[in-house]
C-alpha cells in the first residue's frame, strides 16, 4: 500500500471515530438522566434542584471519550502531515 493510500485511510477512520463520537454524545446527551434518593435528612432546610448537565450518564460519558480519541487522531495526523512537508535541517554536528 502507497503512502497516500494509507494516510487516506487513517484521515477517513479517524473521520468515523469523531462522527461516532459525535452520535454517541448527542443520544447520550438527549436521553434523560434519572437519580434516586437513599438518603433523607430531617432537619435541614436546604434542597437539590438538578439543573441541566449536572448528570452525565455513562453513554454521554462514552461519547465523549469516542469524540476525544478521534480528535487526538486528527491532531497527530494534523501534525505528522505538517512535519513532513517541512525542508529537513543539516546536521549541525558534521560541521565541526
């Protein structure tokens, strides 16, 4: 396989993971999350109102981690397709 071949493949596939990730979080984040209580305490005046996004349930946990993993895929593609085209420096050793 050529090298454009195979860096083709790697950007496609590191495509899909973010694509996957993307999916993932967005289900997870539209399922509702629920909790229970197993403690009660008596005398205290104060109460917990969940706001929006103090849950995370594992699915959006899971996207996130999918979403990140392809995000770092494109990263190191990113900077291994800039340091090829870069002119290669003589060595400034067999100068002495």
């Amino acid at each position: 396989m050529s090298e454009r071949t195979k860096s083709i493949v790697a950007w496609t596939i590191a495509g899909t993971v973010i694509a996957a990730g993307a999916v993932v979080l967005i289900v997870g984040l539209l399922t509702p999350v629920t909790f229970g209580w197993f403690a009660y305490q008596p005398l205290a005046d104060a109460m917990f109102v969940p706001g929006a996004g103090v849950f995370l349930s594992p699915i959006t946990i899971i996207g996130w981690v999918i979403l990140t993993i392809g995000l770092l895929a494109v990263a190191f593609l990113a900077g291994r397709r800039t340091a090829r085209g870069r002119p290669k420096r003589p060595n400034s050793d067999s100068a002495i």
